[in-house]
C-alpha cells in the first residue's frame, strides 16, 4: 500500500509564495514521474507541473517562470515552489507520483493525494 501525503497549502496575499510538499511512503521499490496538479472550484483538474526521475520538467503555462518543481528521491518528495502568486492560482492542489511497489506489478501505478487547498486574496 501508497499513500502520499501534501502539506504546505494555506492563505497568502497576492504577490506572496507557498512550498507545498508531497511525500509518499509505504512498500516503494521505485519512483518515476511525480507531478502537481490543481483544481479550481468549478473546474477541471488541471496540470501544474511534472518531473521525471532525471529531472527533466514540464510547466503549465500559466505557472511557467513562477513556480518551480523539484524532488528528493531519497525522500520520495516532490516540492512546489509557488512565488508571485495571484488570485487565479486559488485551487485545491494534488500531487501525483508514478509508483512501482515492492510487491504487485512490475510497473508504475499512478498514486494521487488527497490534496491541499491555497487560497491567494487579492
């Protein structure tokens, strides 16, 4: 069993930054892909971010030059870094982590939190 925990979200004024966390624990033989994603009341989920295993990273375009992914593999965490945040950037946040278990198939499932909410005033 997976399980990821977030941790970081809360209320900040526009122009302010947040670092979100994600950690996964359980029977991990391996990580590969991790990502951020958001969901604004009303809408779609959406991708924030990616990063694969080597660190090669995918951004939003919205996001892009503001917030910055990362990870700790000896951690199984990923990171969010959310400057200069703005009001549209108001949304439940949840990380993703592509999992390979010790025991079960020899491949990666995809394992989500529960999410953690930001909320940016204005």
């Amino acid at each position: 069993q997976v399980q990821l925990v977030e941790s970081g979200g809360g209320l900040v004024q526009a122009g302010g930054s947040l670092r979100l966390s994600c950690a996964a624990s359980g029977s991990i033989f391996s990580i590969n892909a991790m990502g951020w994603y958001r969901q604004a009341p009303g809408k779609q989920r959406e991708l924030v971010a990616t990063i694969t295993r080597g660190g090669s990273t995918i951004y939003a375009g919205p996001v892009k030059g503001r917030f910055t992914i990362s990870r700790d593999n000896a951690k199984n965490t990923v990171y969010l870094q959310m400057n200069s945040l703005k009001p549209e950037d108001t949304a439940v946040y949840y990380c993703k982590q592509a999992v390979v278990a010790v025991v079960g198939p020899h491949y990666a499932v995809d394992y989500w939190g529960k999410g953690t909410l930001v909320t940016v005033s204005s």
